[in-house]
C-alpha cells in the first residue's frame, strides 16, 4: 500500500472534496493546486498520475489534526467538527424522497411518432418572405436638434 492509497482512503472515509483537502493544506502553510491534487488520485495507468511523496502525506496529516483538534490556543471537538460536516451535507428529506419516489412512478418519457412530422420539402410554401431586419434599424439617431 503506497502513499496514494493510504491518501485516497483517508479522502473517501473523511468524505473530503478536493477544495476542502485543499483548505487543510492550507493549515499548514503547503500549497497544492487542483490539478496537482486531481493527478495524485488518478489511476496508476493514466498518464497524468503523480505519486504521493512523502511531504504532501505529511503536510495533510498535520492539516488534518488541526483542522479536527484545532490548536493548543484554540482547541475543537473532533465529534463536533465531523457532526458539522456531516450537518452541512444535505441528506434527502422526507419530503425530497417522496419526489424522488413520484418521479420514479411517472410514466416513461415516449417520443412522438415519425408519421406526425412531414417530410422535408413536402410542406404548404409561405407567401410571406420575411426580409432580415439589419441591426443598425433598431437605434434612433438624434443628432442633437430637436425637430418641430
């Protein structure tokens, strides 16, 4: 198990997105960018991967403990900061599974049939040309005297 794997399992049992990895990192003053962080949870066969050195592990674990613990002038309850992640995801409400479920018992979506359009060229031709109108017609000139 290399430093991806171990980074990759702490970002899915954490549930962390990429800009709040990027926040932690933060913590401890490492900066990484999106694309950076993107290759090093890439598979190993794409040809964008990176390795997880040893500095960025490093670097996140430490931004984690702040981020959960806090600092010694300023401590957290870890309990509390994952509840508050935890609260600010929205799970489905009652009222948002019952839509969901309406949702699913509506009928299949059925594309008209083809014999209710005609066939190209075969329609009634328009006896209305409609001339394009040119953009410059739209604006009133007034060149500063007043007509009376």
């Amino acid at each position: 198990m290399n430093n991806n794997d171990i980074f990759k399992k702490l970002r899915v049992a954490l549930q962390l997105r990429d800009d709040q990895i990027i926040e932690i990192l933060n913590l401890v003053d490492f900066r990484v960018s999106k694309g950076e962080l993107a290759n090093v949870f890439r598979n190993e066969n794409h040809p964008n991967y990176m390795d997880c050195g040893d500095q960025l592990l490093r670097n996140f674990l430490n931004g984690l403990v702040i981020h959960l613990r806090g600092t010694k002038e300023d401590p957290k309850d870890p309990k509390e900061v994952l509840n508050q992640i935890a609260k600010s995801k929205m799970p489905l409400s009652k009222d948002n599974k019952k839509q969901a479920s309406k949702e699913g018992d509506k009928k299949p979506f059925k594309p008209k049939g083809t014999t209710d359009k005609k066939p190209f060229g075969q329609g009634t031709p328009s006896t209305k040309k409609q001339k394009p109108e040119s953009p410059v017609e739209r604006f009133k000139f007034n060149s500063g005297k007043n007509k009376k």
